[in-house]
C-alpha cells in the first residue's frame, strides 16, 4: 500500500464509498490485488503485506461483506499471527533490557500501524495486547526513554548518531504511539498503565518543546549528546509536514489533550499547527503534493483537525491550508504515502462531504 497497487485499490475503494466512482472498478482492483501471493512474514505491516491486503478488504467489506468474507478470514488470521509474533519478539527485547528499531513500534513499520489496523477492525482482545506494549516502551531502558532506538533516522547504524536518536514523527517516532493510545483511550479501549503512559510522552514532548505555546515546535530528532545537554541543534521548525513536522506532532498532542482532559495543552497543539500553516519560512519548503510529507498530508491533517475544534480557529486552520502553495502532482510511484493515489486519495476525502471509508484512521488523523 505504501508504493504498489494496494493504494490504487484504495483509491477505487473511497472514490466508491463516497459516489465518485464504481463498485465494479474498486472491485476489479482488489480482485487483482488477493489474486498474488501475499507476503505474510514477520515483518509485514500495515503498508506491506497480508496486513495491508486484509485493511483494504476490511474498508471494501464494510459495502460488501459477503464478497470479501473468505479471503477476509485467512487474512485475518494470518495478520493476527503476525501481531503475535512481533509482540513476543517486542516483549523479548524489552526484557533483555535492549534498545529497539523504531520498526518495532512506528506507524509506519510497526506494532503502532498494526493497532491502527486492528483499532479499525474492532479487534478489542489483540488492540489491547498492542497497547500494553506501547505502555511498556514508556519505560526507561538504561537511563533513557524506552522507545529511544539505537540507530540513526534511516534506520540504519551511522556515526552521526552514535548513541542512536529519539524520534519526534509521527510516522517513525513518539508521536504514533501517543496518538494510537489516546485515540484507543478515548474509544474506551484501554490497558492498565495506559494513561500513565501518555503522560510519559507528554512529559518528554513539553521537555523538547521549543518557543513557548503561542509557536510551539518540535525537532525532528535528537542526538544522544543532545539529549544529554539538554538543547537541540535545530534552530526552527523544518518543513510543516504530516510524518515529521508540527502538523502530525499537534494532531498527536491535541489527540492526548482530549484524552487527558487538557485543555491547555489542546490550545497549545492548535497554536502551534496554526502557526506551521501560517510561517511563510514553513509552508515555502513544502515542495511536493504527497500525503506523507507534502501538501496533501497537511491539507488533510488540518481538515481532521479543524474538526475537533472550536470554530473560530477550525476556520483559521481551514483557510490557512486551503491557501498553502500546491506544487502539483509530482510524486514517486504510484502509493498512498509518496505516490499519485496517495494525493487523489486525500483530495477526494477533502471534497466529500461524508466521511466514505475512513481509510485516514490508518494515518491516526481520527
């Protein structure tokens, strides 16, 4: 889903579910789409894999059910297997006291993407199996946070970062698992721990916190030298993106202002994704249309949350995004995060008046 067909199918899907296009089209897609084998290894995820393949026949079914029944139930099973193995092998690490990938709890690679996807599906008994995880790695391994990885941003080893990083995205860092435990809290689906666990974040996030609440930021990655001075070498806000910069950042926050009841914080999350949509310095470096780090991603971020705002400033939010510079439609491939169906995806959830297949909860939007 992330760079093949599987977002294709999706596109098909929503235009279907919101009446822009045809149920036999998004059926022809999803038809070729199980007709391949599906890679059902360990390190499937919510965009690779029998887990990406069993969400899009989720969202179909919903139109559909009796059509995707069976396929649904193998890939079902094969997805929960998934889950599980990646748990005991999570739950391993943590108990041998050693450092994680980031691929073990992002959004984007990991057990956070694979909570969204179970979250969707309502799948209470294996969602809360993922979020006492996500508890656990709130915790401090030697010193330092439990979900500081022992590798660089690439996700790779390299000696700019020799004693790893701690990661503020909300596609690789912090910020996903925040956002997935306070939407599940909200939701009414929780663990013991949980709320504790996301006043960890906060505590960490309001550490790193730069300029104050009225334009508040955050950097994209620490060192570990900064970490241990107390003081980041970035000196502003980078580009106002949805997988590293202030737009899914606040979304995060203001999803666990509502969860904790803060409505201090929830200003402060509104503020500071406001200010990213109105900094000409931030909106001039936003230099493509894709959904994980360009126009499209912002523009749909803000549409969630002017949603769940009051509505002088869900106003100010809308009109700040809908004048953001629309560099077009230039991508790489075809995907939803990087790719052309990734923007069409997010243009026809912006101009459809209902909610169609809610495929955006897999970005932690809403």
């Amino acid at each position: 889903m992330a760079k093949g067909g599987l977002a294709t199918a999706l596109l098909h899907i929503e235009r279907a579910a919101t009446g822009r296009g045809s149920w036999d089209t998004a059926h022809e897609w999803i038809t070729a789409c199980v007709s391949q084998p599906v890679n059902s290894f360990t390190g499937a995820s919510v965009f690779y894999g029998a887990p990406a393949v069993a969400h899009i026949l989720h969202l179909a079914a919903s139109h559909w059910p009796r059509t995707y029944h069976q396929p649904r139930t193998g890939l079902n099973s094969a997805v929960e297997h998934v889950v599980e193995q990646r748990l005991a092998a999570a739950h391993h690490r943590i108990d041998t006291a050693q450092r994680p990938e980031f691929h073990e709890f992002d959004l984007l690679g990991g057990l956070t993407g694979l909570g969204a996807h179970l979250r969707t599906r309502r799948s209470q008994e294996l969602l809360r199996e993922v979020l006492t995880y996500l508890v656990r790695i709130t915790l401090p391994v030697h010193g330092r946070s439990g979900w500081w990885t022992h590798l660089a941003p690439s996700g790779e080893q390299d000696d700019r970062y020799p004693g790893g990083h701690g990661n503020f995205g909300i596609a690789h860092g912090t910020p996903g698992p925040l956002a997935l435990l306070s939407l599940t809290y909200l939701d009414g689906t929780r663990v013991p721990g949980q709320l504790e666990a996301i006043e960890r974040i906060l505590d960490w996030m309001d550490a790193w916190q730069q300029n104050g609440a009225a334009r508040a930021w955050w950097p994209e990655a620490l060192t570990a030298a900064e970490a241990d001075q107390g003081c980041t070498r970035q000196s502003k806000p980078l580009r106002p993106s949805w997988c590293y910069g202030t737009p899914g950042i606040a979304t995060a926050l203001h999803h666990a202002a509502r969860a904790t009841g803060d409505a201090d914080r929830a200003r402060t999350a509104e503020a500071a994704f406001l200010d990213a949509l109105e900094d000409p310095d931030q909106t001039h470096s936003l230099t493509d249309g894709t959904v994980c780090h360009g126009t499209a991603g912002v523009r749909l971020a803000a549409r969630r949350f002017a949603e769940r705002t009051d509505h002088d400033i869900a106003l100010r939010i809308l009109a700040a995004a809908s004048s953001l510079p629309d560099p077009g439609t230039d991508a790489t491939g075809h995907g939803l995060l990087e790719g052309t169906a990734g923007i069409a995806l997010a243009r026809c959830s912006l101009a459809a008046e209902d909610p169609g297949t809610g495929w955006d909860a897999l970005l932690l939007l809403v």
